[in-house]
C-alpha cells in the first residue's frame, strides 16, 4: 500500500530505548503510513556515560582499561586503537613479535563477534536452532579467548609498546585445534545461512545500502563492504602486521558474482569475512618472529616517556564492526588533554534511514541488526530519563518479525 | 536443506549436558541453609568449572615483601589501592578492583599476584574478604 | 574514484601553490608497522577558516573521502576542530590520512557545514555543537544528539573554561574510609 492509496493520515510509532534487535538502548521514532515506514528519527544518548571526560583524571596506562569497558564485544579494539594513538602521539616502538600477536588477538575477536552476529540475526528471524548452534560455535572461540588472555570477556592484554601476554609453543596445538574446529563448522553455518529458503526470503532485497549512500553517509565496516565499497583499514594501511600478510578485500561479489548491499549481502560478507580471519591467525602463527613482546617493560618508565611527550596522534583498528578511530593529544602532563574516540556504530547510524525506509514493521529487527549495532560503543557519556511514551516493546516487535517469516514460509 | 538436523538432535539426546551445575547438582530446597551446611562440612560443593591458566582472579598480597613505593596506586585504573602511611603497606579494596593485573606488572619486588579465585559475591562491599590488606 | 592517485607530498604541494596564505602548515607524518616496516602515510594540514569548505570541495573532487570524525580541543582562546579524512581506500597500503585542523576563536565559533558535501558529517557536527558549544551554520538537523533536553544550556562539556562541567559534579572519588 503505498502512501498515496490512502486518504488516512499517517501515524508515529516510537519503538526504544531498549533497541529492537540487540538489547541495547537507542529510541527510534517511525512515521508509518499503513505497514509501510516513511520517514524514520534515531535518538542517542541513552548510555552515555562520559568516558571521555572521565580520562582526564587519568594516566594512558589506567586509559587502556577504561577503554576496555567502552565496549564487551569489542573490549579489545578499543584498547588496541588507543595504544596505536598513543604510540605514533609518543613515537614509541612496538615489539615485533607483539605486532603479530595483537593481530591474532584481533581476529579472534572478529571471529566471536561475527558468529555472536549470526546467532542474534538468527534469532531475529526466528530460526532460534540456529541461534544455538552459533553460540556454540562462539562459545570455543571464548574459551579460545580465555585460554590465551586469562579472561573470557575483558581481555586486558593489550599494553603500550607490545601486548601483555605471550603465546608460546606449548600454545600452538591448542589453537590449532580450535580453528580447525571453527573451520570445520564454518561450512555447516554457510550452508544454513546461504541456502536456506527462509532466511533468503527475509533477507534479500531487505534494508538495501546503495554504494553511493555508503559512501556519502561515511559508513563503515562490514555495512560499507557488503554495498561494494572497498574499505577495510587492514589491507589500506599498514599497522600492527597487518602491512606484512597476505589479505585482500572481502566484497559480497566474491561469492555472488553481485553486490545489492541488502541484508542478505550484509550476512555472507560477514561469514566470508570469518574465513578470512582464520586464515589470517593462520598466517600469523606461521609468520611470527621470535623475540620479545613489550619494547620497554618497565611500566613506570612507559609512564614516565609518556608524560614527557607531546603531540598527537590517531589510531586506527578495524573492529569486526568497522573503523574505530581514536584521537589523542599529549601536551607534557599525566593524562592526556584530548581523547576522543569514535565507534563505528557512530558512523552506521545515518544508513540505517535510507535502509529502513519503505521496509515493513516487521523488518526492522533484522534491518536494524544487520549493521550489527553497538549502541553502549557509540553513547559514551550520560543518564537519560525518557518519559512516558507508549512503546510497541521489543517482544512485540520480535513477535511480528517471527510472524512474518512463518507468513513467507506459508 | 531435508532434515539435516536430525542427526544433531539425535546425538544431543545421548551427550553429556554442557552445563556444569554448579554450586550443587539439584536446586536445594534452602540456598542459605544449603550454603550452611557446606560451611559445617556437611555437603561437599560441586565444584565450577576450572579457570584456565593466567586467570585473574582476587589479589593475594605478600605484606612482607612490600616496600611501599606506592607505583601501584599510580596505574591502578580503579583507585582500588589505598596507602597505609603509618606502616608504608597498602590496602586493596577488591570491590572497586577491575582485576587487570596491572599492579602485578608494575610491582618491583613483585608482592603482588593474582590467584585463581572468582567467588567473591557479597552484600557489603567493605567486608573482610573483600578487603586485601 | 580517480585513477591518478598523488602521494602525500604531491597533495601538500598542489594545495600550497592553491591556497597558500590559508594554509598555516602541513606535515607529513610516516609510521612504520610490522617487520617488513610499511608505511601509512598522514598529512596533518593547519589551515585558516576562510578555505576550509574549498579544500574539502578539492579533496571530494580528488577521490570522496571517507570522514572518520571531528574531534576537538578546548585550547584556551581557540578552539580547534580536527577532520579526520581519509582518501585512497580501497588500493592495498595506499591510503591517506589527512587531518585538517580549523582555529576557530571563542568569541565567534562558527563554521560552514559540510553536510551539504558529505551528508555523513552531520552526527559528529551535532556532536561537536553540543560538546564544545561551536556553531554549525546551516546544519540540516539542530537538535541535541547525545545530551538529554533537560541537559543545561551554555554548559559544554569538553570545555575546560568557566563553561566547562566543573559546576555539575561533586564527590567524585568518595571511598568510605
């Protein structure tokens, strides 16, 4: 029904804080016309929690672990982009062995994030054996996490100048073991994602990102490579080792032979690109020189080099959700006078409109997560009291999405 | 796709459940007088599923070794540690504590370590067992 | 996207000879990573307020680029807003940074929108209104984006002058003794 078809006025449905998709707090506001949504509002802000401010009171070293809690999925990229600001705002050296273990450390956690994703899109559509068999998945790359870090969740690994923790021989048969695992099951879950009926039904011709509204709106990550554009930090700059193996961009085209930017793109772009992350720990483990793995391991002198230094610098990681940059200047006191970071949800906010409009109701789940938001990442300063409004809540919403796919199987 | 999750539902039905059932195998009817007895030493808990090697758990601190040079009140991200001026040692508040080991780095007479215990759930966050001094 | 990609120094020579006075300078930084030790290239650009929104019609016009963020510093009189571009993407090891740093006096913060050239811009412009208090002219959306409404006006949070959050906070590391 398009809007002209009818005289009816349209009506506004407010759908938040607590997002429809991941459990994560941001407020949508949709003008409906019938099932059909014209025009769509995002408020943020509902988790900001000051982070920023919060580091003035504090040196780089108590910074990393405040960055680590930005974030639980992605709790080891913003460290990891903090110290990349930190060293080129100091000019510190890395250890080179440590350059390849952060890689590792890296694409585990892409692996995790990726197959977390999986499962909540999953979920979404209502294939909730999938859900399962994803999280199981997930749950050898978080012991995988734990095994080599100490922690499943915050990995505290990284530090300025190298990364915290070794991976020695006895290591090895372990990880390999583990992604031998991922690699084994990584085809059961291509197939379920790439041939099942259902799932193509929901999610081709869904929530389309053109290439040109990819790249007007600056969108970033997996959400900018399923529309066809070629941006992925790892292969266009060189840091970490990343300069030194062997990557290639990852589009939608290489398994399709076509790039429609939908929601459908969206999930083999990123099941291709945990393919890409096993071999790249591959690669790494292969590569790796011997060697120390922290430049100076004297934390007090770091500290000391540091408060000394001035400049500034910019650090750039490709999160499994995309480009997190972070901004820091030094001017010659315990903490740094600007740090400023940059999730990359923040920039995947303003695609989601030309995605969702003309969508249904019921696509806004799996439109919404295809971007794999992360909301707490992007709001990272202050309390929000939003008031009585009526809400269509988020098992309502989940409801109508189940209810669409059981109408399109049918 | 045919019904290629038979044979996952099948194996499922004859696998050892993944959960570990943790801290008694079945729900006790009183946790409080469950929690009792194993303080007695009547019941034996069921023991959690073992943390992996490097885990960070609650500090131990070795008071002897301390030289009181205080470098770990400087990197602590939580200002979990408090120094003792009177007796130059230090107290570790385990609530605020974010458990990054970073004093355990920074330590120069290495007096500090993490060990492996996790359970450290209370009521009050200034309890003894929440307080390493 | 362009076929005939500059490098760094190319860049600062060509927008030099263009705009001369208006730019105040321009390094460029190299890092080295890895053990084969390649480089990623970043131009950090000094430039006046008036030839702001041309060098970003330049650099659109070069290759559209991707803008990272805005970041800011309070810096006593000024305040300073830093773009975050970067161009060449998509080419193995050859993309560029560039981080253009506009003054913008306390007295009169105002600057161009760029929304009109790159509509991504427009959440980290809302952002950097409320957070440093400068003045976006011609933004498409005025609205506040991650303070709540009832957030105090004329307090700015990334300030470090009277205008700064200092009078909103009160004991902040309170530990019972």
């Amino acid at each position: 029904m398009s809007p002209e078809a009818t005289t009816k006025t349209t009506y506004h449905v407010p759908i938040g804080p607590i997002h429809p998709a991941l459990k994560e707090p941001v407020f949508f506001e949709f003008e409906i016309s019938g099932e059909r949504i014209i025009d769509i509002d995002v408020k943020l802000g509902h988790v900001h929690r000051a982070v920023e401010w919060a580091s003035r009171k504090r040196n780089p070293i108590q910074i990393l672990y405040l960055a680590e809690r930005i974030c639980g999925i992605c709790s080891y990229c913003h460290p990891a982009a903090f110290t990349l600001a930190i060293e080129a705002a100091a000019d510190i050296e890395v250890a080179e062995r440590a350059e390849y273990l952060r890689v590792i450390q890296g694409e585990l956690e892409r692996i995790t994030s990726h197959i977390l994703w999986a499962g909540v899109a999953a979920h979404e559509i209502g294939f909730d054996t999938v859900l399962f068999l994803t999280w199981e998945i997930r749950e050898r790359a978080m012991d995988l996490t734990e095994y080599l870090c100490g922690n499943r969740v915050t990995k505290g690994i990284m530090t300025i100048g190298g990364i915290r923790r070794d991976i020695t021989k006895d290591m090895l048969p372990r990880i390999q073991k583990d992604l031998k695992y991922f690699k084994d099951n990584f085809g059961k879950l291509a197939h379920i994602f790439l041939d099942d009926k259902t799932i193509k039904m929901r999610s081709q011709g869904a929530g389309i990102l053109t290439k040109e509204n990819a790249l007007k709106l600056c969108a970033v990550g997996p959400t900018t490579r399923a529309s066809g554009i070629k941006k992925d930090l790892r292969a266009d700059t060189s840091y970490f080792a990343y300069g030194d193996l062997d990557i290639d961009y990852i589009t939608p085209e290489a398994l399709t032979g076509e790039v429609n930017g939908d929601v459908y793109d969206r999930i083999i772009q990123r099941l291709l690109e945990v393919k890409q992350s096993i071999e790249l720990i591959e690669q790494c483990v292969d590569k790796m020189p011997a060697g120390d793995i922290v430049s100076e391991p004297k934390i007090a002198k770091v500290l000391a080099q540091l408060k000394k230094a001035n400049g500034e610098g910019v650090g750039r990681h490709e999160a499994p959700r995309g480009e997190v940059i972070h901004y820091v200047k030094l001017t010659g006191e315990d903490a740094p006078f600007t740090w400023k970071v940059r999730a990359p949800t923040y920039n995947n906010i303003l695609p989601w409109i030309p995605m969702l409009k003309g969508e249904q109701i019921a696509d806004i789940p799996i439109v919404a997560a295809s971007t794999d938001p992360c909301m707490s990442c992007t709001n990272r300063v202050a309390i929000v009291n939003n008031g009585q409004r009526s809400l269509l809540n988020k098992e309502q919403l989940h409801r109508l999405s189940v209810e669409k796919t059981r109408r399109l199987m049918h | 796709m045919g019904f290629s999750m038979l044979g996952p539902v099948f194996r499922q039905m004859f696998k050892k459940p993944w959960t570990n059932k943790f801290p008694a195998k079945y729900q006790p009817s009183s946790t409080t007088k469950y929690l009792e007895a194993v303080g007695a030493g009547k019941v034996k808990l069921n023991p959690p599923v073992p943390t992996p090697p490097g885990f960070r758990g609650k500090i131990i601190y070795d008071k002897e070794k301390c030289i009181g040079c205080k470098l770990c009140l400087k990197v602590c991200p939580c200002e979990a540690i408090e120094f003792k001026e009177k007796d130059k040692k230090i107290k570790i508040y385990l609530a605020r504590c974010c458990f990054c080991s970073q004093c355990n780095d920074i330590c120069p007479t290495k007096c500090l370590s993490m060990s492996n215990e996790f359970l450290l759930a209370d009521v009050d966050p200034y309890s003894k067992e929440l307080i390493v001094e | 996207m362009t076929k005939d990609q500059k490098t760094p120094e190319e860049h600062v020579k060509y927008l030099k000879d263009k705009f001369n006075t208006n730019i105040i300078s321009a390094d460029i930084k190299k890092r080295a990573a890895g053990s084969k030790k390649n480089e990623t290239p970043s131009i950090w650009m000094k430039i006046d307020k008036g030839a702001f929104k041309e060098i970003v019609k330049y650099i659109i016009e070069y290759n559209y680029p991707h803008l990272a963020i805005i970041s800011g510093n309070d810096l006593g009189n000024n305040i300073e807003l830093i773009y975050h571009f970067t161009v060449n993407y998509g080419t193995r090891l050859g993309e560029i940074n560039l981080h253009i740093s506009v003054e913008l006096p306390k007295s009169k913060p105002e600057i161009e929108t760029i929304c009109d050239l790159i509509p991504g811009a427009l959440i980290t412009e809302r952002e950097k209104q409320e957070f440093l208090g400068v003045k976006i002219k011609n933004i498409p959306d005025n609205r506040r984006l991650f303070l709540p409404d009832d957030f105090p006006k004329d307090v700015y949070p990334w300030r470090r002058d009277e205008k700064g959050l200092e009078k909103l906070y009160k004991n902040l590391h309170e530990v019972k003794k």
